[in-house]
C-alpha cells in the first residue's frame, strides 16, 4: 500500500463526512493520520465545523446579529437554514 500525500488525506478526510470510506481508503488514512499530526488537527477541525453547521442547522435564531454581514445577508442565511431544518424533519 501506498503512503498517502497530505493532499489525499484532506481529500479523505473529506469525503468521509459525505460518504463512507471503502476499506483501502480507510486504512490508508487511518496509517497516514497515525503519522501526521497536520492532518489529524484537521480531520478534528472538519468534524468540529460538521457539528457546529448541523447545531445551527437546528437553530437558526443562533446567527449573531452582530455579525459583519449586511442584514438582507443576515436573512438569507436564515431563511435558508430554517428551510434547510424543515425539508430535515
């Protein structure tokens, strides 16, 4: 088996939050996290980022309103999130 590049792991790392991983690709990531600590911080960072979208998917009100987006952004974002959650349940 070949080592994987840092670029594939970010590719699996990745793919593996929109589909499951076949065997091979599984273990060859498994190795190369064993190995690097840079994509092992970001296989944590892609799942933290997964849970805080899904939480604010489930609750829109949580956008700040003090964030730096003009507010007909502010209301894009969340309409679209509350017809996100919607189509979910």
């Amino acid at each position: 088996m070949e080592m994987l590049t840092c670029k594939d792991a970010s590719h699996l790392i990745s793919e593996s939050h929109e589909r499951p991983l076949g065997l091979w690709e599984r273990l060859g990531l498994k190795m190369h996290l064993w190995m690097c600590v840079g994509c092992r911080r970001f296989e944590r960072q892609m799942t933290l980022l997964r849970l805080a979208v899904r939480a604010l998917g489930k609750h829109p009100e949580a956008v700040d309103d003090g964030a730096e987006f003009p507010p007909e952004a502010r209301e894009r974002i969340r309409k679209a999130l509350t017809e996100r959650r919607d189509r979910q349940h």
